[in-house]
C-alpha cells in the first residue's frame, strides 16, 4: 500500500505518486464486471488500470483494484493530461488524504475522507497557491466551521 507524505512540499508528493502510476496501460474497459467484482479473465483482478474517454482521445482516470474490488489509489486526469486529484478508494467510496490540483499543477483543495465525507480540515488554495479557505468538518460530514482569508 501506498502512502501519502504530507509535508510543506505538496507537490514533490503528487509527483511521486504520479510517476509511480505513470507506466501502467492496462484498460480498465478489459475488465468483466460481474455483481460488482472485476475480472480478467477468470481472476478477480489485483492491480492499477487506465479509464480513457468514449472516444480513446484523452485519460480519465487511474484506478486501482484489490481481488476485483475498487480499492487504492485513484488518479483522476484533465482533458489535456495534467493531473485533476490524487486520492484513494476503499470499500467505493473515497478515504484518506485527497488533493485537487489546478491544471497548472497548484494545489486547489486539500483533505481528508471517511467514507466519502469529508472530515477534519479541508484547505481551499488559489492558482498561486495562496490559501484562501478554510473549513472544518465533524466526523459525520458536517461542516462545523469556515474561515475565508
């Protein structure tokens, strides 16, 4: 498993996880689909594949999958190939560290999430990188909590 660093240099982070995945090719449109569990072939599939546009233009997404089940890292892409966000999936919802960046590589948004909710502190960046929101979550998703800078 993977695990994501935070430290002052956010970006040193993201790119390390993005070079990590960068090599995989594998289609996720491969993989059989059967009441939730994917397959290749008759195995239940352990491992990272890409999920591209209708049309093969451009990468959507990276997702991972532990005995058929979505679970990891997911890498989520812009059209024009940067990196959208970087987080990690469990039990199919988004958990734990989750960052959003701006097509220049700044990060947008920063957090955490449990289940899907978002929990804890989430920082909302500007395209320099200037925080400029601040909000605070309870265990339960709801926002306790806002600071605009």
């Amino acid at each position: 498993m993977l695990l994501i660093n935070t430290s002052c240099n956010q970006s040193a982070s993201y790119k390390s996880i993005a070079e990590k995945y960068n090599s995989v090719e594998f289609l996720c449109v491969s993989l059989l689909e059967v009441d939730g569990i994917h397959y290749l072939f008759d195995d239940k599939y352990t491992g990272s594949c890409i999920n591209y546009d209708t049309t093969f233009s451009y990468k959507v997404s990276l997702e991972s999958y532990v005995e058929g089940r979505k679970k990891g890292k997911s890498i989520g892409y812009y059209p024009s190939g940067e990196i959208e966000y970087i987080g990690n999936i469990e039990n199919g919802e988004i958990n734990g560290q989750y960052e959003k960046f701006y097509k220049n590589g700044q990060v947008a948004i920063k957090g955490q999430f449990s289940d899907g909710l978002y929990v804890g502190i989430f920082k909302y960046f500007d395209e320099n990188g200037r925080l400029i929101e601040r909000k605070k979550y309870n265990k339960y998703g709801i926002l306790l909590k806002s600071k605009t800078y």
